[in-house]
C-alpha cells in the first residue's frame, strides 16, 4: 500500500534503523526495486526527480507506481528535489505520497519562507515534506572554515528550520554529492557536525548523495567497456555512522544507475547478435535488484515491513 514518508520515517527512527530510497526513471528500475523489497520485507521508498518525470511522464510514473503498492508492502512515492512549485503541486494531487522541497540554494529566509507554504499545502492532503539546508556537493576543496560553513549544514539554523517551517524530515549536508565521483582524496563524512544536528533537531534526518559506488560492479562495468576510472562513493561504515548518528533515508541513485549499464554493456558484449530488449534489460533487472537488497541490509530495513 502506498504510505506517507513521515510513517516510514518515524518507524524507522524509533528503531535506529534506515531506509534507503531509490530514484527510479522506467519500470525495469521500479521493478528491480520492489523484487528487492519483497524478498528482504523491507519497506519502499521509490523516488522521481523533475528529470524523470520530464522523461517518462507523471501520470506513467504514478501508475506504474500505484500498480507495484497493491502488494502488501509499505511503498512511499515521493519527489525527489522538487524546485519547481507547480510540478510539486502536481505530484501533491497526483498520489505522491510524499514531496521533498529543494530550496538549498535560495537564502535562507526565502528557503525557510517556501518551505512553510509547502508544508501547508501537503498538510491538507496527508502528504509529507522533506527539505534540505545546506548544499549537496563536494566539499573537499573547502579548506577553511568559512566555505565549510557556507556549504555544510549548521546545527543551530537546522534548529530553527525545522521548528519554523514543521518539515518531517531533514536533508542535511554533511559533505557528500551527487554523482558517481564524490571524493578524490579522503572518503569522510562530516560526523562531528551530523552529532550536533542530531542533538538540535528531533526529525528524521536524510542522507543525499549516499551511493557507494561498488568496486565489484565498478570493474564489471569497466571490463564490459565503460570508463570511469576515478569513480568513488560513500564507504559502508561512513553510512552506518550516519545512521547510528540520525539518518533514516539513505538516497541511491548512481548505484542503481551503475549496476543497470554495467549489466546492458556486458550483454551486449557478450552477445553481439542479441536484439531482444528484454535479453540486455533483464540482466540489469537482476543486477539492480542485487544491489537495492545490499542497500536494505546495510540500511537495516530488511524486515521492518
Ligand atoms: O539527486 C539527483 C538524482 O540522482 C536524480 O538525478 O535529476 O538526473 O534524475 P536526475
Ligand atoms: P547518489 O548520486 O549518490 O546516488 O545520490 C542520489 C540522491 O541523492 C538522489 O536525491
Ligand atoms: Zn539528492
């Protein structure tokens, strides 16, 4: 059934545990999802960007969404870093069961100011909010205080963020990003900085950028033909301190997008002759599936269904 992210959330942060959420664009990705979430009875928080809607449509996206929730398993549609207010509208009367308002690169007033009139709206319709203070990005060119800070979350604005605007839960910005090249010298979070925000705001917490870039799918892909030689993601202990630290959502999009290619590229590759879609999509599938089940264990949601 389709629930709201505040439900997941607040189950989850109870039992000090998290639960990844998953940016699907087509149905092998939201399938792969679901195949992983029923084997590890691991609720489901399957998330679209604006790029995915403006690729496969929102009426496509929700449907084939709501037609996966007749299962027994809790599955949280959510929008994933919505700017644009009247797509974020739309997916509030479309079925999201949640949106998440991007207003980390507004100044701070103005992020706080339309963050609020979002949670006013999705109050009405039983939708939640999730925001975000501070910019999801590379942080390791940032030698001196002053450009951490200006990036970084501060503990004590979160406080007032999170009291003013009355989000469910909070993104925080502690020194991933985007992408599948997220470090190049030392692979650390921000965890000092993540106890604090912990000890000033009572929400649910987000982890954005939380990919791990797997080196066992890594050389697959690279074997098979791609070249991304410098790639780097989120090591496993640097998430399981988050999550002992206040993270209950835990976003993979680069995983998911790495193990799809790696998978068509050796197919191909395998098979030069193969021209049957479904003979290169389902090796992705299977791929896809392997690694949300990795992330469920590493989260801890397996079982919490
Ligand atoms: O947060 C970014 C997600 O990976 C979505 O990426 O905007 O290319 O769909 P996208
Ligand atoms: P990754 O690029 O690390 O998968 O992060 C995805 C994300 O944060 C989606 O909002
Ligand atoms: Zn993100």
């Amino acid at each position: 059934m389709v629930v709201s992210l505040k439900q997941v959330l607040v189950k989850a942060q109870k039992g000090h545990y998290a639960v990844p959420a998953f940016n699907i664009n087509d149905l092998e990705i939201l399938e792969a999802v679901m195949r992983a979430g029923k084997k590890m009875r691991s609720p489901v928080i399957l998330q679209t960007s604006e790029g995915a809607i403006e690729y496969a449509g929102m009426e496509y996206l929700v449907a084939i969404v709501e037609v996966a929730a007749k299962s027994r398993l809790p599955v949280v549609l959510h929008f994933d870093h919505g700017k644009n207010l009247s797509l974020l509208h739309k997916a509030i009367d479309s079925g999201y069961s949640s949106v998440m308002f991007d207003g980390s690169l507004l100044p701070y007033e103005k992020n706080l100011h339309e963050t609020k009139k979002v949670v006013a709206w999705a109050r009405r319709r039983g939708v939640s909010v999730e925001a975000e203070l501070g910019a999801i990005k590379g942080v390791e060119d940032l030698v001196s205080v002053s450009a951490r800070e200006a990036i970084l979350t501060n503990p004590l604005q979160a406080a007032d963020f999170v009291h003013k605007t009355g989000c469910d839960a909070l993104a925080v910005a502690i020194g991933t990003s985007h992408g599948a090249y997220k470090f190049r010298g030392n692979p650390k979070l921000d965890i000092e900085r993540l106890k604090k925000i912990k000890r000033t705001v009572k929400i649910p917490l987000v982890l954005h950028g939380a990919s791990g870039v797997p080196r066992d799918i890594l050389k697959m892909a690279m074997k098979c033909g791609a070249e991304l030689g410098d790639a780097k993601g989120v090591s496993d202990t640097e998430i399981k301190k988050a999550i002992a630290n206040g993270v209950c959502k835990i976003n993979i999009d680069t995983d998911l997008r790495l193990a799809f290619t790696a998978a068509m590229r050796c197919a191909l590759k395998k098979d030069k002759k193969a021209i049957d879609p479904r003979k290169i999509l389902g090796p992705a599938m299977e791929l896809m599936t392997d690694v949300a089940e990795r992330k469920m264990r590493l989260c801890g949601s397996v079982g919490k269904a």
